[in-house]
C-alpha cells in the first residue's frame, strides 16, 4: 500500500479526519525529519510506512481520546523529533501549541519544520521541564500536557502535570507496562494535584501494536516545591 494511502486509511480508523493538505504537511513533515536524521539523531525508525504507523497515527491517538478540544492551549513535554505534538498541531490546527525540549539542536530542527510546513500559533520552548514548569509564564497554564514514553510515569507527573490547569488534562502515552508504571505512580499523582481518569488502549492501524494513553486530570494546583530542581525527579522519584 502507498504510504499516502496508508496514512490516511489509518487516520480513518482512528475517527480522524484529514484534508489532502494536511496529509501533504505530514508528508512534508516525515520527508524533513528524515533528512535532518541524517544530521542529528531523531529517531531509529527510517522506513516511511513505520514513520507513519509507529510516528503520525500513534501521534494522532491522543486526538481519538476526545480530550483536546478545538483551541486548546498545549504543551508537549519532551517533544524530541516532534511527537506527539506536531502531527497533532497538523490534524488540529486551531490549538496553540508549545513544544518543549531541552536540546538546543532539536528545537533548531524544529524551527525548521515549523518555518517550512508552515505552522502557526507555535511555540518552542529549549528548556528542562522542571525549569519551564516553574516560571510564572508556563506553570498551570495548558488544558493539556502531553508526553510520550519519556520517563517512568512517577517522574513524568512531576515533570507535566505543573503545567496544566485546573480542570485541564495530561496525557500520557505508554507501552504495555503501564499497569506497573500507573501503580508506583499512584502517591506522585495525587501529590501534584491530579487523578486517574482512565486508560484508553489503541491498537496501531497496520501493526500489532497496542499502546496505551492514560488520562490523568487536573483536580486541584500543584503544590509549590514542585517540580523539584532539574534532576530531581528522575534521581528520586515520588514514591
């Protein structure tokens, strides 16, 4: 099957709805991080079907959730090659989006694709999360968080949930030990302010894939020594 074809038969299944230039931004997209690839290391996924199964719709996901409504404030912690976020702020384009890494050299590569597909109300942010998850300008400030598989999930918490709002969301995306992750993360949760909504499973269209997002809602603010300095969580988790 044509990878074009392929990305939007899969973004059917996933209940997404994609125009021919979208599909065109995220061929677009695929075709300049596998260049930059060459330059600086963004992924080890290289074949362009796998970029779009295990990159774009595993991206696209966390939108089938129903969770990020149209003009949504967000923020993806951790972005590195540009995921979740950028498939995501192709598909949904009226969300204002923040894209935070803490190596300079991919927020330069990001600077690119966001320049050459011609993306608007975004965002880049070269900072730690514990850094930006302090200042004034970004803590609780987002409906939604999202992160993908950056760290365990304890440490995750603490990195994201300082940026949402109350009332607002962060969304997780994590393999099949997320049941392991969820229960040691269970004080970190209701610590920093959040709950368990729930857990969505999504078996990757054209894989065997599932993956699991795990929705954890913003009840209350975080408590003000959090997050801890930058390597603080990591090193000594909430347990």
């Amino acid at each position: 099957m044509e990878g074009k074809v392929l990305l939007e038969k899969g973004l059917k299944e996933l209940n997404i709805e994609a125009d021919d230039e979208q599909v065109r931004k995220l061929e677009m997209f695929k075709d300049l991080m596998l260049d930059w690839n060459e330059k600086i290391n963004l992924t080890a996924i290289t074949d362009s079907d796998e970029v779009y199964i295990k990159h774009f719709l595993d991206s696209a996901t966390c939108l089938s959730t129903g969770y990020i409504k149209d003009s949504d404030s967000i923020i993806d912690v951790g972005t590195g090659a540009g995921f979740p976020g950028v498939p995501i702020k192709i598909l949904r384009e009226s969300i204002d989006i923040t894209l935070l890494d803490s190596l300079n050299k991919r927020i330069k590569y990001l600077e690119d694709v966001v320049a050459k597909v011609n993306l608007k109300s975004v965002t880049l942010l070269h900072s730690r999360a514990e850094d930006a998850g302090l200042s004034k300008q970004h803590r609780e400030k987002y409906d939604v968080a999202l992160a993908r598989a950056v760290a365990s999930m304890n440490v995750l918490c603490e990195y994201c949930l300082p940026f949402v709002k109350a009332g607002g969301y962060f969304i997780c995306q994590k393999g099949p030990s997320y049941k392991e992750e969820l229960e040691a993360a269970n004080k970190a949760i209701e610590i920093l302010g959040g709950r368990l909504k729930e857990v969505k499973p999504y078996k990757l269209p054209y894989s065997d894939i599932t993956h699991y997002i795990i929705i954890i809602e913003k009840m209350k603010a975080t408590p003000t020594k959090y997050p801890r300095k930058a390597g603080k969580p990591s090193s000594d988790p909430i347990v």
